[in-house]
C-alpha cells in the first residue's frame, strides 16, 4: 500500500488519473471540431437535429466532467510539487484552466439551451436568434480552447522534458498574449477569422506554440 501513503505515491495516482481524464477531455474536444462540426456543416437538418437530441448530450456528459477531473488532478499535482516549478508548468497550467473555464461558464451553458430546445422541437424547426448566438459563442470557445491546448500540451511535456527557468517577465507576457486570445473567446472583438476552419485553428496553436517558446528562449 506503498503507493497511496506516500507523497510519490499520491502524486503519481493524481498523475494517472490526469492523463485519463486529460485524453478523455481533449479527445472530445478534437472530435467536436474536427469531426462533429465540420459534419454540421454538410448535414441536414433532420440529421443535425438528430445528432443534438441523442448523440451531443452524451458527449457533452463525459466531455464537462472530464475537463473537471483533469483540472482537479491538476491543481492536486500542482500541490503536492509544492514550489520551484519551471515557468512551463505555469503556462500549461494557465491555458489548461482557462480551457476548463471556457467548458464550464461558456460552452456547457449555451450547449445545454440547444439540446434542451431541441427536445421539444421537430427536426425543421429553426432555433431562436438567441440560441443562435449562443451556439456562435459556444463554438468560438471551443475553437479557442483547441487553439489553447496545442501549446497546453506542449508546455505540460516541457515542464519535465524541456524545463525552462522560471522569469516574471517571460510570465507576463505570455499572461498578456494568452489573455488577448481569451479575450476574443468571450467577447468575439475580432471575428472569427482563421477560427472558423480546422485548419486555421491548427496553425494559430501551432503559431502561439513558437512564439511562447521563443519568449521563454530569450527571457529565461
């Protein structure tokens, strides 16, 4: 019973149990934007109805609560590390709990009023310009979040295999560049852009990714 009296013990099961609740999280989000949206757009809208009213209230379950047992077991590992973290921990910890925030305040809520509209409604029914809205707000966040969880991944790995000396300033500027991002999922400022495709969402992660590790390559 090693394992569990131990503080390695006990960081290593709150470990495991963020990788599984993490690859559950983030599976779901990939197949929501890579594989449900981009079908959304070429169904019908029986189809489209039909997948809202059986298959997204499911998905939706396992996708909130896992995000909720991956930021958990987060802030748990966090803990028990205690401090003298590398800066990387900090800025994966920081996109993970934005990305928990975004499920949790701005794409369960507007996801839970579409499946419980359509309940009630027949497939050729259109939903109101309110759900409408909420479901541009929804989709943003999630698209956000996928953008975020490029480098979340990155930094996560790095904290351990690529560490980077932790910087105030390097901190800073990261809080600044992923808050404008954030910023733009609550408020919609800029339009959705290069966020309306998978492929633009791709490499504005992939481009955050460069440029957070170049600050933290000159600062730290």
């Amino acid at each position: 019973m090693e394992i569990i009296t131990t503080a390695a013990g006990i960081e290593m099961l709150l470990r495991w149990g963020h990788f599984l609740a993490g690859i559950t999280w983030i599976g779901l989000l990939y197949y929501f934007n890579f594989v449900q949206s981009e079908y959304f757009k070429v169904s019908t809208a029986e189809s489209k109805h039909d997948v809202i009213q059986h298959l997204v209230p499911k998905a939706i379950w396992w996708f909130r609560w896992a995000a909720m047992g991956t930021f958990l077991t987060g802030v748990g590992i966090m803990g028990a590390r205690g401090s003298g973290l590398s800066i990387d921990i900090y800025i994966g910890a920081l996109l993970g709990t934005l990305m928990f925030a975004n499920v949790w305040l701005i794409i369960w809520p507007n996801q839970k009023n579409m499946i419980e509209w359509a309940t009630t409604a027949s497939a050729g029914d259109a939903p109101s310009a309110e759900l409408a809205d909420g479901q541009v707000k929804a989709g943003l966040a999630s698209r956000t979040n996928t953008l975020f969880s490029i480098p979340m991944l990155f930094f996560m790995g790095a904290s351990s295999h690529f560490p980077h000396a932790f910087n105030v300033i390097a901190l800073l500027i990261a809080l600044a560049v992923i808050g404008a991002i954030e910023f733009n999922a609550i408020k919609n400022q800029w339009g959705l852009g290069p966020m309306k495709s998978v492929m633009g969402v791709i490499h504005m992660g992939l481009a955050l990714t460069v440029v957070l590790v170049v600050v933290l390559e000159l600062l730290t």
